[in-house]
C-alpha cells in the first residue's frame, strides 16, 4: 500500500494533477481493480506524500551536486495572475559523470517586492547555499532586465570576495540570446503591425463558424490549392506570429474572392500588404530557424550559437546593402542592425569559446566568422582577444587539474618532484607511481590546447544536426585530460532562459483558478518535484499547443 501511495504521488507531480484526483470514485475503482488492499486516501495524505517524495528527491538531487564540480544557472521571474504574486525559479544545467547533460529545476520560491537586483541577488545566494553550490556556480544565464544586470554583478563581486572566478568573470554573466533575438524581431514586426492584426483578424473571422470556414475550404478547393492550414497566433510568442504569417501566405489568393463572398468580411490586406508580409517572412525565417536551435535544453548549444547569430548578421547586411530592395525593406533592417551592435557588436567570448570546443569548427569558426561580421582591424582583434581568453581559461583548468591530482605540476604550477616524501605503503606500486611523478613532472612541450586546435577538424559523414558533442569529447577525454574537463563545463552553459520560462508554463497549469489559494512552498513542492520525477523516469513535458498557437484544419469538402 505504501509503494501504491508513493507511485501515485509520483504520478501526481509528474502530470500535474490536483491533489483531489486521489478522492475521485473512478480513480479509487481503478486502484481496487488492480490491488483488493487498495485503501482510499485523502488529498490531505496524498499531499504529504508529495512532500515526502519532494524531500527525497531533494536529497538524492543534492548528493549528485556533490559530485559536480561546476554548475551554470539560469534565473527568470513569473508573476502568478491567479495569486497575483511574483515568484523566482532557479534551473541549474551541468554534465553528469556520464557525459550527459542534465537539467534540473533547483528552486521555485516566492519573491515578494521589491524586486530590485539586490533583493534578487540576495534570494539567489540563498538558494546556492541551500544546495551547495555557492562555490560551484560557473555562470548565471538572464534576460536583459535592468534589475537582472544589477543582480548579477552584486553576485560577481560577493563570488569574487571568495573565489575566484573563471577567467577573470569574462564569462560569468550570459544575456539570454533567445530574447535579443525576439526584440530584434520585434522592430521588425512593428513596421507591419497593422498588417499583422488584418490577419488576425482574419484567421478569427473564418474560424468563428462551421459556414465561413466550408465557404474559405471551397476557395481553396477551385484553386487547387495544396494547403490545408491556417494558424492562429498566440500574442506573446512572435515565432507563433511568423508561423501564422507565413501559413497565410499561402492563401494570398484566397483571401480576395472570400472578400467577394462574404460581405462580412472587412480586413481583407492588400497586395501590397503581402508584398510587405513576404519580405518580412523571408527576414523573420532566418530567425525563427536560429532560436528553434538555441532554444533547445536536452542538448549543448553554446557551440551552435555563433553560426546562428553570424547567419543572422550575413543577411542584415545583404538586406541593407541590397540596392534593389525597396525603402520598406531598408528601414526595418537599419532597426534590427542597430539592436544587433547593440548586443553583438562587442566580441562575444562565450559564444565565441563554445564555438571553438565543437570538434567541427574549433578556430576556424572564428576564422570564417569574425572577417564577416566585424571590420578588417576589428576582425583581427576579435580573433586575439578569444585566444587570449581560450589559453587563460585553460591555464586556470591545468592549474586546477595538476593542484588537485598531485602530480608534476605539468604546464603552470611549478616543479615539486625534489620535495616528494614518498609515504610507507603495503604496495610496492605507490613507490613506483612516486618515482615516475618525480621523474616525468618535466613541462611538456604543447598542452591539451595546442595539440587540439593544430588537429584537423573533426568531418561529420552524417546529418551534422544530432552530432552529440558531449560524446565525442567523453570518447577523447583520455587524450584531453585537461581540456575535456573545461569543454564539458563550457558546453553545458546554456544560452539562454528557455528552460527556466519552461516552468512557468507549468506553473500557469499548477496555479489555476481552482487552485490559487495553494501555499507558496506547496507550490515549490509541486514544480520542482514534478521535474524530479520526470528526470527520474526519464520523460519530458509535453508541448501544450493552447499554450502555443492554434492550428485551425480545413475541411475536406
């Protein structure tokens, strides 16, 4: 009976159920169905299984944060609209003994105003000490919120009192990518936001009856048109926009001869309306594929980044240089090229690093880069300054490595072989280990670094897509003692907040209008064991498409 009880609690925070799912008659029927001894429990009961599993859980998930040497963080706030309070989450991203990367939701709490970067900073350092990891944090991922700036450089300077952080904090703060690349987007669907709530409007129009939609059908249908969907979009995400967008397109000729039909009908856009809509479409492609792939968090994306964000430059430059495009076109890629200097236009070393420690592209991604995103004379400095930061990095990991694994100092520490007491042993062998310690501490003539970037790059035979980087470097670990240590802590920062605004999907769900009066530490126990327990079994939240867009199927008549 108690194994059936801790399952159910299981099962409750995994999907998300409400705590009385246990006092319906269907369920406790079912539950007899299976096991005659089943005895019926309250919401009550099952809620302190709940909290029972939270602290187990809670408990294993700290034993393996022992083992962890570093850990990067990413933070968001979420304001409940049923509760009408703020809370924080704090996700926690780093690479098993496995080589595999791992995700896990560290803390889910309240936040009461105000929200200044101190308060932030403060609830931040407390929930590193609950778990800690207060000397593990490698790097913290916001969005572009003053208070998170301030934040985190309140969080700097506390680490750098104590600790000393990897190289020289250059890396430390990492503005979330996916949201300088929405308002980059947003400049641009600003200069066609008419435009967009005609097709709104629209999609809203023919989705409102079974009539209006059999008319549009039949349309499509003379047409012999080959497409059968509209999409509505959902406000707050701009890729749902450039989804209905250019799923509209596709009915351009439609729209007119519907206009004719159904008198009704008044937001029919122009020609010239989807001129405009096409060239923005063309445009907004590019970034919907970039934050599609850096979006992801069940795999390493700080090396994918720079190709994204150097596709992106190459063609906001081809746009604006283009003498052929028409004035339209000009104006919105001279806002979205001022966003992009903005926040790009300074070399960015992490994306740049991450880059360089994917066997596919190491200093040639730079190399290829650099020349065309930035001036000749800047180009060439960028270039430096990521070699300079890559060895520095790297001198802190063999400083590391050698001081903690008590060898010859190797390539920084200095020679100890003279001061070596060997220590009396029931082993002949630790006598001779010493011996070749003392013996074979001579510096050697190139690093892990040096050998790796002179290799050739690794040639991909196969789709290039699901290349798992974290394997090839759990493979080559023995010949890259050193530097396999910092590409597994490079390769699982994440670029951006994704995975911490994931959980507040969840919490909209867990927070509804039944359940807005639910305790704050019950609702931690609720998010964050949920994403316990679907690590635990290995599965993954399911995408709610109301929560996305709305894909509205036409009928085949």
């Amino acid at each position: 009976m108690m194994k059936m009880r801790e399952s159910v609690a299981h099962w409750i925070l995994m999907h998300e159920h409400p705590f009385t799912i246990v006092e319906e008659e269907g369920f406790n029927m079912m539950q007899k169905r299976g096991m005659l001894e089943w005895e019926n429990v309250s919401r009550v009961s099952i809620k302190k299984d709940c909290e029972k599993v939270f602290e187990i859980e809670k408990n294993k998930l700290k034993n393996l944060l022992k083992s962890i040497s570093k850990i990067s963080v990413t933070t968001d706030m979420w304001k409940s609209t049923n509760q009408k309070i703020e809370y924080m989450v704090l996700t926690g991203h780093f690479v098993d003994s496995n080589w595999q990367l791992q995700k896990r939701v560290l803390s889910f709490i309240h936040l009461p105003p105000p929200h200044r970067g101190l308060e932030i900073a403060d609830n931040l350092y407390k929930c590193f000490k609950d778990w800690g990891i207060e000397n593990k944090v490698f790097t913290i991922s916001v969005d572009n919120a003053s208070n998170n700036d301030s934040a985190v450089r309140i969080l700097s300077e506390t680490f750098s009192r104590v600790k000393k952080l990897p190289c020289g904090g250059k890396l430390f703060h990492v503005r979330c990518c996916a949201h300088i690349l929405n308002l980059m987007v947003q400049d641009g669907l600003s200069r066609i936001s008419y435009i967009i709530e005609d097709i709104h409007e629209t999609v809203t129009f023919i989705n409102q009856n079974e009539g209006r939609l059999n008319l549009f059908s039949e349309i499509v249908q003379q047409l012999q048109l080959p497409h059968r969907k509209l999409i509505l979009e959902c406000k707050t995400r701009w890729n749902s926009t450039y989804q209905m967008l250019s799923a509209a397109i596709k009915f351009k000729e439609v729209f007119p001869m519907y206009k004719e039909r159904e008198p009704r009908y008044l937001c029919c856009p122009s020609n010239d309306d989807w001129l405009k809509v096409e060239k923005v479409c063309e445009i907004l492609e590019v970034f919907d594929s970039a934050t599609n792939i850096i979006s992801g968090s069940e795999y390493p994306t700080s090396n994918l980044f720079l190709n994204e964000i150097f596709r992106v430059k190459v063609l906001l430059d081809k746009k604006f240089e283009d003498s052929n495009e028409d004035e339209f076109v000009h104006d919105m890629v001279k806002c979205m090229k001022l966003k992009f200097d903005k926040y790009w236009g300074d070399c960015n070393l992490m994306m740049s690093i991450g880059a360089i420690l994917d066997p596919r592209c190491k200093m040639r991604v730079i190399e290829f880069c650099f020349p065309r995103m930035y001036p000749e004379n800047e180009a060439c400095e960028n270039i430096d300054k990521v070699k300079k930061a890559l060895y520095e990095l790297y001198k802190e990991y063999a400083d590391e490595y050698y001081s903690s694994s008590g060898e010859g100092n190797g390539e920084s520490v200095g020679l100890r072989g003279n001061n070596v007491t060997i220590q009396a042993s029931s082993s002949g062998w630790s006598e001779f280990a010493q011996f070749v310690r003392t013996v074979e501490n001579i510096q050697p003539q190139k690093s892990d670094l040096d050998n790796y970037l002179e290799e050739s790059c690794y040639i991909c035979e196969e789709d290039p897509i699901p290349f798992d980087v974290l394997q090839w470097w759990r493979s080559n670990s023995l010949k890259y003692r050193i530097l396999s240590r910092m590409a597994r802590d490079i390769l699982a920062i994440p670029i951006t907040t994704v995975a911490s605004e994931a959980t507040f999907s969840a919490g909209s769900r867990v927070i509804d209008t039944y359940r807005a009066s639910l305790a704050t530490e019950t609702v931690e126990v609720l998010l964050c064991g949920g994403d316990w327990c679907r690590s635990l079994y290995g599965l993954k939240r399911k995408k709610k498409k109301e929560k996305q867009q709305m894909e509205i199927n036409l009928p085949i008549l």
